[in-house]
C-alpha cells in the first residue's frame, strides 16, 4: 500500500480494482513483489 499500512479487505467478498500497474520489483508489509499499483478505484464485488 502506498501509505505504508496493511489493506482492510474482508475476505468473504470479492473486489475490483482500477489503477495504474507499474512493474519492478517491490517490498510491501506481505513480502516482495514484482508490481505495484496505484489505486484509482475498488469496488466491492460480492
């Protein structure tokens, strides 16, 4: 996450996620990654 704190997700619903997705390798608070994105929008799904 941009700001550095962990993701509130409920995992029992779906979510759908617009942004820009930037390659390159990546630490975050769950491990390394290969992306991130800057989130636009989310939209709960479910």
């Amino acid at each position: 996450m941009a700001t550095g704190r962990p993701a509130k997700v409920e995992q029992i619903y779906s979510v759908w996620v617009c942004g820009r997705l930037e390659i390159g390798s990546t630490d975050s608070p769950y491990g390394q990654a290969g992306f991130k994105m800057a989130t636009a929008k989310v939209e709960r799904r479910g």
